[in-house]
C-alpha cells in the first residue's frame, strides 16, 4: 500500500492511530500465524536504506511545516526490528533529524527476533530513540503456541520480553483471551499469566480473539476441530489469567472493540480487586441482562455496564435482542447470539 508520496504499511497498534508510520520493511517474515489475517497472500521484503531514507523524506515534505506537530512515529511492517541494529538506528537518527518533535519512536518484534538481540544491542536502540515495542504474545501457553503455528516457545517470549524490560525499552504485550477454544481456555489463562508474571511488561494489551474469515484458525472451526468460546466464556478465562497475576506493575489495557468488558482495565497490583469484581458483577447478572449486555455493546449501544441504565438505549437494544432471538426461533434454534454477532461484525475487525 502506498499512501501519495510514500510506502505505508496496512496496520499499526490502536495506540499508534496518530503516529507517523514509516515503513522500513513490508509485510510479516513469519507469516504463518493460525489466527492472522494481515499479510497472508504477500512476501516479505526487506527495504534499502536508502529506500526507508527515501520514504522519510517524502513524508517531511508531504507534512511540510507540519512536520514540527508530528511528535510520535510507528515502525512498520510485523517485524521491523528484524533489521540489522546499525541501519535500525541509523533510520531512528535520520527520522528524528527530518522529524525533530518526534519524542516516541515504537515498532512491533516478533519474540524470536527480540530474543536473538543481545541486550546491549537493545539498549544501542533505544539510546537512538527506539521508545517502546509491542510484541503479540498471544499465548504463553506451549501446546498452544505450536496449535496456532506461532514460531515461539514460552521460555522465548520470556527472554525477550525481558530483554526488552532491561533494555529499558517500553514494552506492550498482546494477549489474546479465547484463543485455544474450549479444550485449551484454562491452559491458556493460566500459562500466559506465568509468561507474564515472569516478564512484567510496562502494558499487557487486551484484544480478545475473533476466528477471522479465510484463516488457516478458520479453517479449523468449520471442520469442529477449534470450537471458539463464547464471549461470557471469553471473560470467565480473562478472569482466571487475571487472578493468576502476581507480583507486577504492569497496566492492562483495553484498547479493542473485540474486548466485551472495556472497564477491565487499570494498573496492577492496586486495581487487580477491581479489575476481577467488574467481571464477576458481569458473570453474576441474569442471562438476559447479559445478552442484553453482549447484544448493545457489540452493535455500538453501550460503552460500559454502566449505559444499561440509559432507558432510551436499553429500549432500543431490547428490541434488536428480541428481533435476534425470533430469528433464532424462526431457523429452528441451529445457532447462537454469538453466532448472529460474529456474522454482523465479520467486517469490522
Ligand atoms: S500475528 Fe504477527 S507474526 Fe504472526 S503472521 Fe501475523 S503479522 Fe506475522
């Protein structure tokens, strides 16, 4: 994809939706991932100096004298880092010199790559102004990380999220609620909370796992071999990773729409109470009130358990909720609410 002047990559963190991106490699190396949709059908390709120079430059004149309100940049494609540490830093140098109010500099790592980059090589980088990575953990449970083709063992994303931590380099970890299904949901919790009691990263970001159209993780569904959790189920095993939790600081973000609890939420271990007692307020409500819930958050209703109050909105969700559940009735029961909204919302992730 290139934006008018210059090479831009398809996605970013949402914490990046106001940063320059500045493509310094296209596509995933990996590419393998069950679950991942991004750059299936591509190749990845490494970029020139020269090119990624090339590309800053356009971008400083496309910005102009805006160039001086651009204060953030993101690294693409999945895997910057995989960039020999000299040229990563000299690209880090040459963008903050074309972008001098450019204060956070991040880029996405995948756990092998950052594992085999010695700390001091690391800490090279972010001397230069690499501020933060974001590395998608997903898992920290092993049967799980080789059933959805990760490339990664726990002890893996271990060493590298603590390399990065002692690198002093921020670090986002993306976990992924639901993602083995029914048969691995306990392992899952639990195992990925010891990866990330023994990492402590500075944020743990929630984005909870939605089976996406043409993946291999599809695939695997249609033929009954991976049986997704509901979103009810989906909390009860972000509360059980949560309540494992011990001994870090880290501050869990909610940041996705795929996420049906967005007050889960807060900086351990002070909100931890809070954080657990909202998902048990949630599980402990009436059947109803919780496909009232699921049904008006999903379609944009409600933000929080709070908006139920609203009356106008809970009016209006009890409405879609009945006209979904006559539907049901009239197909003979063959499905489920979470059905119906995965169907609604197949396009909006
Ligand atoms: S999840 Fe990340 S590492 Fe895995 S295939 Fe997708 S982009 Fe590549």
């Amino acid at each position: 994809m290139f934006s008018d002047t210059y090479d831009v990559g398809p996605i970013r963190p949402p914490s990046e939706a106001g940063s320059l991106l500045i493509r310094v490699s296209r596509n995933c190396p990996w590419n393998k991932c069950e679950f991942c949709h991004v750059y299936k059908e591509t190749k990845f390709e490494k970029k020139s100096l020269d090119e990624i120079k090339k590309d800053i430059d356009a971008a400083a004149q496309l910005y102009g004298s805006g160039v001086s309100s651009i204060s953030t940049a993101f690294l693409q494609d999945a895997n910057a880092i995989l960039m020999k540490t000299s040229e990563l830093i000299e690209v880090i140098i040459y963008l903050k010199s074309r972008f001098p109010a450019v204060s956070r500099i991040t880029t996405y790592g995948r756990a092998q790559t950052v594992a085999r980059k010695t700390v001091s090589e690391l800490k090279e980088l972010k001397d230069a102004g690499l501020s933060r990575l974001h590395m998608g953990l997903e898992s920290g449970y092993g049967p799980l990380l080789d059933y959805i083709r990760k490339g990664c063992s726990p002890e893996e994303l271990i060493v590298s999220g603590r390399k990065a931590m002692d690198a002093g380099i921020s670090l986002s970890e993306y976990i992924m609620p639901g993602l083995g299904g029914k048969t691995m949901s306990e392992g899952h919790a639990v195992e990925t909370a010891r990866v990330l009691n023994a990492i402590d990263p500075d944020f743990i970001r929630v984005r909870s796992c939605r089976v996406i159209p043409g993946t291999p993780l599809d695939e695997k569904t249609r033929r009954g071999e991976f049986i997704p959790l509901s979103d009810f189920e989906t909390v009860e095993e972000l509360r059980l990773l949560i309540s494992n939790l011990e001994g870090i600081t880290s501050e869990i973000v909610s940041d996705h729409i795929l996420n049906l609890l967005q007050e889960v939420r807060g900086t351990l271990p002070k909100d931890k109470e809070r954080m657990l007692a909202a998902m048990d307020d949630f599980l402990a409500l009436p059947i109803h009130e919780k496909e009232l819930f699921q049904v008006g958050t999903r379609l944009g209703w409600f933000g929080d358990l709070e908006d139920m109050r609203d009356n106008a909105r809970r009016r209006r969700v009890e409405g879609i909720l009945s006209g979904i559940r006559e539907e049901i009735a009239a197909q003979g029961g063959g499905f489920t609410i979470d059905d119906v909204l995965r169907e609604a919302l197949k396009d909006r992730i």
